[in-house]
C-alpha cells in the first residue's frame, strides 16, 4: 500500500512538474516570442475611463507629429548587439549637442515614439529612436523586456558619442521601454547622460508578469513564472528574477523622472511609488496623470507633461 501510494504521489509530482514547463513555455512564446500573441490585450476594465481631455490632446499631437514627420528626414543606422544581432536605429539631426534616446514599449517600433521626437526635436534636439530587439525592423527571436535592453542602449549611447564630440544626452522611455530606461540608469554610463524619463515602467518581468497571468488568465503565479523563467534563460537569454527595474533603480545615481497615469490597467499604479521610493541617490520627480490609461500621461496632462519633463531636465542636466 505504501509503495502505491508513493508511486501515485511520485507520479503526481512528476505530471505537475511537466505540466508547469510546459505552461511556462507556452508564457514564454506567448509573451516574448516575436510572433507571440502577447501584445494582444484583451482585458475587461472594472473603471472605465472617460476623460475628453485625452481624445482632445490625441488629435492636436497627431497634427504636430505629422507636420514634423513631413517636414524632417529620417535616417536609418544600426548597431550590433553584443549577441551578434543587427540592431536598427533611427534619427534626425537638429545640429546641436543635445540627443534625446527615445525607447519604445513592449511590441512597439520606434515610430510610435514619432510624437515624443517632435517634442524634443521642437525643442533643440537630435532624437534617436532604436527599434528594441525583437521589434520593428531590428533582429531577435525573442524581446528583451528591458533586461537584454540596458545593454544595447548602451551601444546607442557609444553611437552618439561617436557622431557627436561633446553631446548631453536624455533617455525617454515608454512602459517596456521605461523599465529599459531605468535599468539602463542604474548602470555605469558616461558623464555625458545627464538624466532618465520613465513613463509608465514596471518594477520587474516577474511582477508584470504576475499581474498579466492573474488579470489575463486568472492564474496564480506559481509554478508557471518560475518555470517560465527557467525557459526564459534558454530561449531568451535571461531570467525573469534577474530583470528587476527596481533592483536598478536602487542603484541609480543620475536625475529620474517617474511618470504613471492613475488607472493604468497594465502596468499597475501602486509601481510608481515602489519605483520612486528605492531610489535614494540622486535627483527625483514623480509626475501622476489622474483619469488615465496606460501610456496616456502626456495626452491627460498635455502641455503639463512636457513643461514638468523640461523643467527637470534644464534643472539637473
């Protein structure tokens, strides 16, 4: 009897252990993957938000951004990642010493970032947008969630200080591209980055991810996320315990700006102050769009976004 019952025991454990890598394969070519699914988000709200301000704001930026994009060329570059892929990256040339890295969010390209170049390009900068790993016109199997990211902005950091002798540099990342910005902060950079703008970031894969398999799926976190992360490390190249914006920010020393909107439904809001509270070194400001969706900060708050973001740049570039 006790030899059955081990067996069905070992048995038991053997199939939930199978049934878990399988779920966190699936999570990984589901949510990484660059023919995955994931950016198809399809969630019901419990709020459902009604602000005119941000339709309003939508339609007069649509108007700047086309009027730039038809106004300014564009030039493609690249670089290539330290795991061999070719990255693209794309620019306009404004003739000064200021450089604005804008980085776009999960399953993005740089050109939904084109509103965020006509800002500062408006206002005296170079602007360059990479697409990210595994987006857009860049190669990868899989994306980088800010944790592979950090390192090739580093090499569009080096791509700036070989164009230009003497830039000062801002990084302006949205959501997945925020948590890349502050993961990128809290690393060793040249004298010449001066500050970091995080939009919409969260505190870490595994947290968003946590949130996305109980808001998505209804699903508990483990064991799927940790053998989810185990696949990570193999197929993506890393692990969703070792990608911590939170862990970066700690150890940032540069200016950070932290932006969130109040009714984010992706990035959930409590981060903003999980983010804003470990940094301890270091110039700060949070900036909070109430009424708002995710990524909807600077169409809830218009021109306020922008005079708060310049305003912290000018004081502590």
């Amino acid at each position: 009897m006790k030899k059955v019952l081990k067996r069905i025991i070992g048995g038991a454990i053997f199939l939930v252990v199978i049934g878990s890598f399988i779920a966190g394969n699936y999570l990984v070519d589901y949510a990484l993957a660059r023919q995955g699914d994931g950016g198809n988000r399809k969630v019901k709200s419990v709020k459902k938000i009604e602000n005119p301000i941000i339709k309003q704001n939508k339609l007069l930026q649509e108007e700047k951004t086309n009027e730039f994009l038809n106004n300014n060329e564009v030039k493609e570059t690249s670089v290539v990642s330290d795991d061999g892929l070719n990255l693209k990256g794309y620019y306009y040339i404004n003739n000064s010493d200021k450089w604005a890295l804008i980085i776009h969010g999960y399953r993005d390209n740089h050109e939904d970032m084109n509103a965020y170049a006509q800002r500062y390009f408006e206002k005296g900068y170079n602007v360059l947008m990479p697409d990210l790993r595994g987006n857009g016109n860049s190669e990868g199997k899989y994306i980088g969630m800010g944790c592979l990211d950090k390192d090739d902005m580093k090499l569009w950091v080096d791509w700036i200080l070989k164009n230009n002798s003497n830039p000062e540099i801002v990084v302006h990342g949205l959501s997945m591209g925020a948590a890349t910005t502050m993961m990128l902060a809290g690393e060793e950079t040249p004298n010449n980055v001066k500050v970091f703008i995080e939009d919409a970031g969260f505190t870490s894969v595994r947290d968003i991810f946590e949130s996305e398999l109980k808001v998505r799926f209804h699903l508990p976190s483990f064991p799927i996320l940790d053998a989810g992360g185990m696949v990570s490390k193999v197929k993506a190249g890393y692990a969703f315990d070792g990608a911590s914006a939170l862990e970066q920010i700690e150890k940032s020393t540069k200016p950070v700006m932290f932006i969130h909107a109040t009714d984010d439904n992706f990035v959930p809001f409590r981060m903003l102050d999980e983010l804003y509270n470990a940094k301890k070194k270091g110039a700060k400001k949070k900036l909070v769009a109430e009424n708002a969706g995710h990524t909807e900060a600077k169409y809830a708050l218009g021109e306020e976004y922008w005079t708060e973001v310049f305003n912290f740049i000018e004081e502590n570039k």
